[in-house]
C-alpha cells in the first residue's frame, strides 16, 4: 500500500467542497482505501490517499487517476487544478 498526496490549487477564492472525500471515492477504483482530506495544509489543501497497487510508480499515476476522474464527474471541482500527485518523503531517523 501506498500513500501518495494531492496537492491541489484553486484558480480563484473558492473553498473545497465539503463532499471532496465522498467525491472521490464514489468515483475511484478499488484500489483507493482511505482518503484523508487536509484542508489546513498550507499554502493549499493536500489531499492523501492511500492505494493498493504494485508500486510507487504505479500509486502516483493511479492517484492523478483518482483526481482526473473525480474533476470530470464532479463540476464543483471544475475551480481545482491537481498540481501533483506524489508519495510523500517522510524523514526517519535512526536511533
């Protein structure tokens, strides 16, 4: 499993829908098991979801996928770009 970000931007002042995570999932492959929105995130919302796929590779393009899907089914989500889709680089230090 694999856990890749989606950062996204407005092209305006326009807020997420409060329906992102149920937007994506009703239009999502199988694959996708978790969606964790992250509307704090700064200087835009991220939006995480977790797929189980084969690979790294895999897992990005299948999350651009999951957004390209949602955006043509959902137009409150017509004002959203996905800038990129990419696993996380998480430091973990060794003690």
């Amino acid at each position: 499993m694999y856990l890749v970000h989606l950062a996204i931007v407005p092209s305006g002042d326009v807020p997420l829908p409060a329906e992102i995570k149920q937007m994506l999932e009703a239009t999502a492959p199988d694959v996708l098991e978790h969606v964790s929105v992250h509307r704090q995130a700064r200087p835009h919302p991220v939006i995480g979801l977790f797929l189980r796929v084969a690979s790294l590779n895999e897992a990005e393009t299948t999350a651009e996928q999951v957004w390209i899907l949602a955006a043509a089914a959902c137009p409150q989500l017509a004002e959203w770009c996905l800038r990129r889709a990419e696993a996380p680089l998480l430091l973990h230090e060794l003690e």
